[in-house]
C-alpha cells in the first residue's frame, strides 16, 4: 500500500469493496483528517473506463455542493495511475449499519433523517444534479445525530452524456418506477428513493420486497405497477401521518410525488400536525396527489401538464433511437477496422511470399503454379472471425432493435389500451371472442459474447381483459390448480362454490374472470447457432409454443408478432408448429 496519495499520508484502510478502497490519511499542510477514496488499480479493462468515469463523476458532482447535510470534497487527483478523492472525514455510522440495530428507530429520529436527507436533495437538485442512488449505505449519520448524503458516483447531472435514458444505474430496491422502466430521471425519482427509504427506517422492510422472492424482476414489477402496503397495517402504533407522506412520496407517477424534496423536509418536520386521516381504500388511491386544498388545479393547466408529458416521451424516444443508430455505426467502423487490419496483414505475407519466390527462382513447380493461376480464378475468401464477427454484431443490432420496438409497442398498448382484432383462447375459460389490452411490460437481458455485451434475451408481457366476464363450473379435483394459477399470474379472478359435500368440502365451484391474463414473449437468441427462439405464452393460444427463425430474419419479426398480437394478421401464425 502507498504511504502517501498527493499530499495526503496514509493512516490506515477504512474499508475495501470490489471497485476501490477507503483510507484514512491526514493532509500535513494543515493537519486535517480526511478520508481518500481510491479505484482498485487492477479492474477488468473493460470496466475500467465507465467506472473511472463514474469516479470522477462523483468528485465533480459531490465538488460542486456545499451542505451541511452532503459530504464535502476537498481535492482529486491521481498517483501511478490510480485516481483519488480526498474528502471529508464523518464519524459515526452508515444508516445502513443503524437498521441493523436490534431496537427500531424513534419516529422523530427517523423524520428528522430523513427530513435531512431531502433538505441535502434540495440542495443538489437546484444545481442540477439528481443523486439517482439514495438508500441507507449512502448516508452517514455523525454522534450529534446529523445524516450526510454520501457517493454520488451514479449522480445524474443535466449536461451529460454518460448516463443515457435506459440504463439502470443504482440499487434495485430503492429505484423508482421511472428508473426500473428505463424512462429519463428528475429529481422526482429521489423523492421516491427516499420515501422508500423512509419506509425501511419505520418497519424494518422495503415497501416493494417480500420473503419470497427469488427473482429481481418481481420486485422491480411491484415497482413500476403495484400499491405499497401501508406502514400501519404492518405497526399500527405508527402515526397516520406517516402514511400520509409515503402514499405522496411513494406515487407511480411523478407529477403526482412531492414536486421538491424541500416540501417532503417540512412535511417529516411537521408529521405530528399532520392528524388528517388517510383514505382506506389504498388500492384505489395509489396514484392520488394529496394537493392544499387551497391549491386547485386548473383544468387547462392539467392539459399542458400532460402535453408537455407526451412531447417527453417523444423527445426520449428519438433520443433512444438516435443511440441505437450511434451503437450501430459504432460496431461497422470497429468491424470496417479490424477487416482492414488482417488485410494490411495478409498483404505483409503476400509481399513476404514473393520475396522468398523471387530467391528460388526456377524452383517453381508446374503444378504450384496451376494452382495460383485456378486461384486468381476464385472469388476472394473471406476470413471466419471476420464473418462470424459480422454475424454476431448482425444478430446483437437485430435484437437491439427488437428490444426497442417492443418497449415502444409497450408503451403504446398502455397509453391507449386496445381491443384485439380477433380471439384468445385461454387454458382455462376456452375462448374468449372479445378482449382489450393493458399493463404490458418489456425489457432485456445482456450476455458477454466474445468480449462483447450482446442482447440475449427481449421479453415482452402484457395482460388481457375480457369484455364480458368469462366463468367455467369446474369439479372438486380441478378447483385448486385454476384458482392457484390466476392467483400465481395476479389475474382479478373470484371463486363461488355452488355445491359442497356433507362435510362442507366444496365439490363445484364457479370461477370468473373479469380481466388481468397474463401474455408472454420472449425472444432468445443463441450466438452459438447464429438464431432466434421465439417463446409466445398464452399468446392467441392457449399454452406455450415455441419457433426458431434465422437472424436474417430478425428484422421484420417484432412487428409481425406485433400485429399478431393485436390480431391485425396472422402472417406470424405460420411459424408456429400446430400443437405445443
């Protein structure tokens, strides 16, 4: 270990994760502890670049604040070649470190914490830089009861170009819905971090995660789409006010969150004159604004909320697109160089060739030149690695694309919920000759391909909602795996018994459904074999079925299940096999 970075002598190591390490050091100049902040110098290459980016983003984020409630910066710098960041000192302990406590947290100790981390976001949002990875690790709470906000490595400021629309920078638990949708951030996606944060200091939990998950993606599901569960009905002795403030601070939507994170501060200040009582009915009032009263909103206003909502969505989409197309001319000129250099070489072995013909001159054979000369005749052979190279960027770029179109097909099915143009057939309710569709969610999933992040998986899932309620009478033996699988995929379903035993075990039972059947998609594609596995699940068909198509044929194929989807066409229907 160095015993100096800069100015600064090392005393000791703070702590080591598996990106850097913390030090203790003390700046001689003026005999100030301070704490350094190093990268671990020997990171993977290809992640060192966007992680040294993120580091010096951290640096000149955090640098550009001055608040008692956020970690002050004093200096940056690098010594043989490994970057540094001298800032400042704080005692105490991680937020984190108190939740793990076996005693909770007093309420006013809790709102005030919190109050001081929103009064640190106010501060950073009014410079234009939204933290986008607040949670308990990152606040540092000191003796006398005083919380800064720490690592704003993953901070967004308005005039960069690192992080783009998409990415999924941060920490799943405490992202908000916009940041698990891949929708731009503001400083509105904070205030829900923070509300989720808030959420754990009253009861021990995230609002989002359950003890039986076993998938990310679940919880990121309830994220985006499903009401958290108020904090009294898990510890009824805490104030309704609470409630109050998480249902504003926890909204899907972002107009509908607390605007500031100055307001959400006052608001944890004055919990305790908050006495309003909370609607009960917390599924129906999920995306409610709690506006003053004295307050209203104007009618007109409200339209240009919401057209200035619709001119976003299409400034991100363009901007989605306009990456695509710089991702895209990136890989052809990476390409287009590499073909250039193995012609530069094969060219140096020709010139060599010649040169040795030329020392043994007369020494050619007959048959050694009939073979140059059927050779001159061929076409040029073209090197694999660059023809696989090729094929697997080909596939990559189709399944990029796909994953874009589908998210904009998502998007689209949500803003104006159409009626399918023809039947689905369910496992269990039969046909179903009317349905509308709703709640569809895409995303993907990269995979290391040659040392390069490809697109493996695209995977789409919408619901679909009958016109007219469609119930089946099913016998005592086939009750419990319909019931258990409508209630598996979250469909909005109820069960009547219409006939019981003589010990009042029920034998018949009339299930319906009013809306909420799951539909799945997912494209796989397998760079080994160069094609696409396209799963569809209750899908216009009931069951899963699978087809496998060839790269070149990647492209039209989003918007041919697409209009299969809606049932505009069933051109897509003949790559389907006939039975499952």
């Amino acid at each position: 270990m160095n015993k100096t970075f800069g100015r600064y002598q090392i005393v000791g190591e703070l702590g080591r994760g598996a990106m850097g390490a913390v030090y203790r050091a003390v700046d001689p100049l003026i005999q100030r502890e301070v704490a350094i902040k190093t990268l671990l110098p020997n990171l993977p290459e290809d992640v060192m670049a966007e992680v040294r980016e993120r580091f010096l983003r951290e640096a000149r984020s955090a640098g550009r604040l001055n608040h008692p409630n956020i970690v002050t910066i004093f200096d940056v710098g690098e010594q043989d070649g490994v970057a540094y960041i001298a800032m400042e000192m704080l005692p105490g302990r991680s937020l984190q470190q108190m939740l793990r406590d076996p005693d909770p947290l007093p309420l006013d100790t809790a709102a005030e914490l919190a109050a001081q981390v929103a009064d640190a976001l106010e501060h950073a949002h009014q410079h234009s830089i939204v933290h986008r990875d607040v949670k308990p690790a990152n606040v540092m709470v000191g003796p006398s009861g005083r919380g800064k906000l720490t690592d704003f490595g993953v901070a967004y400021v308005s005039t960069s170009t690192l992080t783009q629309v998409g990415t999924a920078l941060g920490s799943p638990r405490y992202m908000s819905p916009e940041h698990v949708l891949g929708v731009k951030v503001d400083p509105r996606s904070d205030v829900f971090s923070l509300g989720v944060m808030l959420y754990e200091m009253l009861v021990r939990r995230t609002p989002f995660e359950r003890r039986d998950d076993t998938n990310v993606l679940v919880m990121l599901d309830r994220i985006a789409r499903e009401p958290h569960i108020p904090v009294r009905e898990i510890d009824s002795r805490i104030p309704a006010a609470f409630d109050r403030i998480l249902q504003r601070a926890l909204a899907k939507k972002p107009e509908e969150r607390y605007q500031r994170a100055g307001d959400l501060a006052q608001d944890l200040r004055n919990y305790r004159s908050l006495d309003r009582p909370v609607a009960a009915d917390y599924e129906k009032t999920v995306v409610l604004q709690v506006r003053p009263a004295a307050q209203p909103v104007a009618h007109g206003a409200l339209l240009d909320e919401i057209a200035a909502f619709e001119r976003n969505l299409e400034r991100e989409a363009e901007a989605r697109k306009q990456a695509a197309e710089q991702e895209r001319r990136k890989r052809q000129e990476e390409l287009r160089l590499h073909a250039q250099a193995l012609e530069r070489k094969l060219a140096e072995q020709a010139r060599a060739a010649g040169a040795a013909a030329q020392a043994t001159q007369g020494r050619r054979s007959g048959a050694l030149e009939m073979l140059k000369k059927l050779g001159a005749t061929l076409p040029p052979k073209e090197d694999k690695a660059i023809g696989r190279a090729k094929a697997i960027a080909n596939l990559d770029q189709g399944m990029r694309d796909a994953a874009q179109y589908l998210a904009e097909f998502a998007r689209e099915i949500n803003s104006i919920g159409p009626r399918a143009a023809c039947p689905y057939d369910h496992l269990h309710f039969g046909r179903l000759p009317a349905v509308s569709l709703s709640e569809a969610w895409s995303d993907s999933r990269p995979r290391r391909v040659e040392g390069k992040d490809c697109c493996e998986h695209v995977m789409l899932n919408y619901r679909i909602r009958p016109d007219s309620p469609a119930s089946i009478t099913l016998p005592k033996d086939a009750i419990p795996g319909c019931a258990d699988y409508l209630k598996a995929t979250k469909a909005d379903f109820r069960t009547q018994v219409v006939a019981k035993s003589d010990f009042g075990e029920a034998t018949r039972a009339v299930i319906t459904v009013r809306g909420g059947l799951l539909c799945e998609l997912d494209l796989h594609a397998d760079f080994d074999s160069l094609t696409v596995t396209v799963e569809l699940k209750n899908v216009r068909r009931a069951g899963t079925f699978r087809c496998r198509v060839a790269a070149g044929e990647l492209k039209e194929l989003p918007d041919e299940i697409g209009r299969y989807i809606l049932g505009a066409d069933d051109e897509f229907e003949a790559r389907l096999p006939r039975s499952r």
